[in-house]
C-alpha cells in the first residue's frame, strides 16, 4: 500500500480562517487516521496579494492548535524546499516541458492589449470574453506567431506569460470523493496562464507540480478550488503523470450563522465572534482581530467543534478529542452541503473541555485571566475545581472569581427587597451566630449542622441561602453556597456577613 500523504498549502495571503484551520485539520486527521505524513506547504507565488507576518501566524496558529507538521515548512523534509518562492528554478524547467510539448504556448499581449482587446470583444456583444480555444488564434502567441519571431521576442527578453493549450473538444472526467463524478467541458475553460511575466509561477502550475514532485496522495481542499481541478487533470496529463494524479476531496462551504453565503470576517466582526484562530492585527485596515484563543477557548474544543462542520462520524457522538477524530475520521463522510457556523455550539464545545479538563490543566489559564498574582498553587486549583462548572469561555474565570478577591460593594437589589424583611433579618442573625459557634467550618458537617439549624428553626432554605450568598458576592446567582462559605474562609466570611447585615439595613430604609 502506498503511504498516504498529504498537505496543507495556504497562500500567505492574511490570517488563516476558521475555514482554512478546517482544511488543515482534515488533513492532519486524515493522515493520522492511515499513519501518513502530514505536509506544511507555503504558496506564495502571487507577490502582490503577500501579506507580512502571515507565514509566521500560519505557523503559530498550527502550533497552538496541535495540528504540527511532519514535514514541511518550518520542519524540513526531503523534498523540500516548501516554500514555493524558493523553487522558481523548478517550475521554470516544467513550463519550458509543457511548450516543448506543445501543451503550452508563449504569450505576449500586453496588459494594455487585453484589455483594448476585451473592450473590443464586449463592444462586438461577446460577454467577458476569455483568453480560449476559440480566441487564442486571435491575439499575439506562439501559436500565431512565425516561429522566428517567437525566437526573437524571446530573445530580445520581450515580456511574456506561458499559457496552457487548452485541448479543443474534449470533456475533462475525474472524482471525487465527496462530490463523485465531476465533469468539465475543455470548452469552457480559458487558457491558464502558467507562468507570469515576472518569471514565478501561477498557483495552478506550481501546485500540480509540487503535489506531484512530493507524491501527495490526497489533494483535499475548500470547495472554491473544485473548477480549477479540470485544469489541473489536463496538467497532470501534459506531464504525463496521469497515473500519479492525486484523489481529490472538495470541502463544503462554511456558511454564515444565518446559512446564507459564505461566512466572512465581517460576520465575525459584526455578530461578535471569533473566525481567526489567533489574533490578527490588519494593517490595512488598523483593524484587530481576536481570535479563539483570546475569545477563551480550548485549542482541543475548537479542533473539536470545527471537525463537526462538515463532518460526522455517523452517529450521535460529539464530544471527541482530537486522538479520537483520528481514528473515526474518513473523508466519505463528509458533506456536499455548506455547514452553518453557530457560534453557540462552539461555546458548547468549550464548557463541556473546561468541565471535563483536570483542574492543573486550567491553571495557566486561570493565572492568565486573574488579577490575583500571588496566589498559591493549592488555592488557585481549589478556586478552579469549585468555578470550573461555571466557565464557558476561560475569560468567565475572571467573572466568576471576582467575590473570593473582592469584597462586594454592591448588594442586588431586588433580592433583598424581596427577602430582606424583620423575619429574615432576625433568622440571618441567628444563622450567624451558629455560623461562628460550629464545631467544624467549610466541610460536610458544617453544613449539615447550617442546614439543620435552618430546618429546625424553620427559617427556610429558600430565603437563607440566596441571602447568604448575597453576602458573600453581591449577587444571588453563584456556585454552591457552602462551598463558596469554604472557600472564602470563615474569617472572611464572618465578616462579610456582619458588613452586608449593615449594608441591606441601609438600602432596605433608604
Ligand atoms: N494555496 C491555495 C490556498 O491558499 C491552496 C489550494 C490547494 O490546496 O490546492 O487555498
């Protein structure tokens, strides 16, 4: 069996998107799912759409997610280089086979004679006309041209583009795994340009030949690349590599939350959510991003959630870590259909990882968002295990943990109008009391005694506890009262309840 190979080839181009990090997973899944090697591949042949800083994000995103190369860019491998601005010599050489062949052809209209071209076309009733079949014998190539013109145009270093004859009348066959059989008419594709005038190549050739020459297996990518495949097969076969052609898996679309079109950093900007992996600070724009990661979320819950947009193992489960989607990953079970992107799901996906992370795991995240610097060890464990039901998004830490730093300075309201009545007052002050006289604090006794207490004497769970709690943070909503008592420590705690008692005299007379 051959080893399966893959590769991830983003365009440095601007920050990945959510959708490009899908892309990447899959691939990654793929290859671990048949023990295959997973390839970093950098395509940056379009000069003018290069972004700085983009590689290195593309990389950090990567490294923060888990999804680490095994070979590639960054990495090194025997096929290298990956970056495809370093292999200009090599795509050089292949252009050169295909004109020889006569699969390609020399082309030297200007830009400026295209477009007086293109007008004239249009003016003639032809809509955008294209650079084809039925046009190239029109315009100034090597097909039209006397051959010793050719020579010397060349050789006088006029500027030219190699472009792909485009075989008249055929229809272009291939599958795909997700989509089955696609079929294209040779009639409706234009004559790509391969090679630019500045010597690089486009995306379509240097693609072909690098997936060739590092003997990817899988070329699986986003739908938008799905018409580009006939020109690639018609490449592969000018190669006469046809034998080697790659299998291809066209991704679907993640949609916007609404399901209608593609979703756009726009819509991340307006509806307040995260399409980048990591922050992204555009310059153009003066613009910042964040990312998941500053939203607060887990790489592995984001791996997780974003697997599910597209794909399912074909049953019910959702909660899979990435080891887990290694081994129920297959690319027959993905859709044809755009998946909607809900922003809520993600969130789902979080709190379940928090729920079910060990307390240690989420101390760096915690110390991170905190305010608190010195805090010891065992304390800021006891503060996540007793919050750790309550976090969504890693930066609720910080809501939530506010009351154990700070004491409250605002009492709701509401609440106390409701409870804050003589029976109750007189009923806190006695609770109090046993408060301060139990045998035991913050353990299972404790609150057995508390509880009792309260029973015995009648008082009502209902309307002593949310005034306790209020108490202790301000607020009636919060993680269990005695373990908020626990955590607070009972000197802390006696006298908070002697300042609030004070304090909801105040706002119930006012
Ligand atoms: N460089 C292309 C991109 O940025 C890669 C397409 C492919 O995987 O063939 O999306």
């Amino acid at each position: 069996m051959t080893e399966i190979r893959v590769r991830f080839a983003p365009s440095p181009t601007g920050p990945l998107h959510i959708g490009g990090v899908r892309t990447a997973l899959y691939n990654y899944l793929f290859a671990k799912k048949h023990q295959g090697t997973f390839i970093l591949r950098i395509e940056d042949t379009d000069q003018t759409r290069y972004v700085p800083g983009a590689e290195e994000y593309i990389q950090q995103s990567l490294k923060w997610l888990g999804l680490n190369p095994d070979e590639g860019f960054g990495v090194g491998g025997p096929f290298g280089p990956y970056k495809q601005s370093e292999r200009r010599d090599i795509y050089l050489e292949y252009a050169e086979k295909l004109v020889a062949g006569g699969h390609a052809y020399y082309a030297f209209d200007t830009p400026d004679e295209l477009e007086s071209w293109r007008k004239d076309m249009e003016a003639q009733g032809v809509h955008s006309p294209k650079y084809d079949q039925s046009t190239r014998r029109n315009l100034k190539n090597s097909l039209t041209l006397p051959e010793a013109e050719v020579r010397q145009m060349v050789a006088d270093g006029k500027p030219y583009v190699v472009r792909l004859k485009v075989p008249e009348g055929e229809t272009v066959v291939f599958e795909d795994i997700i989509r089955g059989n696609v079929q294209f008419e040779t009639a409706e594709l234009d004559d790509k340009v391969m090679l630019k005038a500045d010597g690089l190549p486009t995306y379509h050739l240097a693609n072909i030949i690098d997936d060739h020459l590092m003997k990817i297996t899988h070329v699986i990518r986003g739908e938008e690349w799905l018409s580009s495949t006939a020109h690639h097969v018609l490449l592969y076969r000018a190669f006469d590599w046809e034998d080697e052609i790659p299998q291809f898996a066209h991704l679907p679309l993640i949609l916007k939350p609404s399901g209608k079109g593609k979703l756009s950093k726009r819509d991340g900007a307006q509806f307040g959510f995260p399409v980048f992996p990591l922050e992204w600070y555009a310059e153009e724009e003066n613009e910042s991003y964040l990312g998941f990661r500053e939203f607060g979320f887990l790489p592995d819950a984001a791996l997780n959630f974003l697997a599910l947009l597209g794909w399912s193992p074909g049953d019910d489960q959702e909660i899979m870590p990435l080891d887990e989607l290694a081994k129920l990953f297959s690319l027959e079970k993905i859709v044809k259909s755009g998946a909607r992107f809900d922003i809520e799901k993600a969130k789902w996906f979080n709190q379940q990882y928090i729920l079910s992370k060990k307390s240690e795991k989420l101390l760096p995240y915690f110390l991170e968002v905190i305010p608190e610097k010195e805090i010891s060890e065992t304390r800021a464990l006891e503060i996540i295990e007793l919050l750790k039901p309550r976090i969504t998004l890693l930066p609720d830490f910080l809501k939530e943990s506010r009351f154990i730093f700070e004491r409250p300075e605002v009492y709701e309201q509401k609440m106390l109008e409701k409870k804050w009545n003589a029976v109750n007052r007189e009923a806190m002050i006695k609770v109090n009391g046993q408060i301060r006289n139990a045998a035991t604090f913050g353990d299972d006794v404790f609150e057995s005694e508390i509880k009792g207490f309260i029973d015995e004497n009648k008082f009502g769970l209902g309307n002593i506890l949310p005034l306790l709690r209020v108490c202790m943070s301000g607020s009636s909503q919060g993680p269990d009262v005695f373990r908020m008592m626990a955590i607070l420590g009972k000197e802390e705690l006696i006298q908070r309840l002697d300042a609030a008692f004070k304090a909801f005299d105040d706002i119930i007379k006012a």
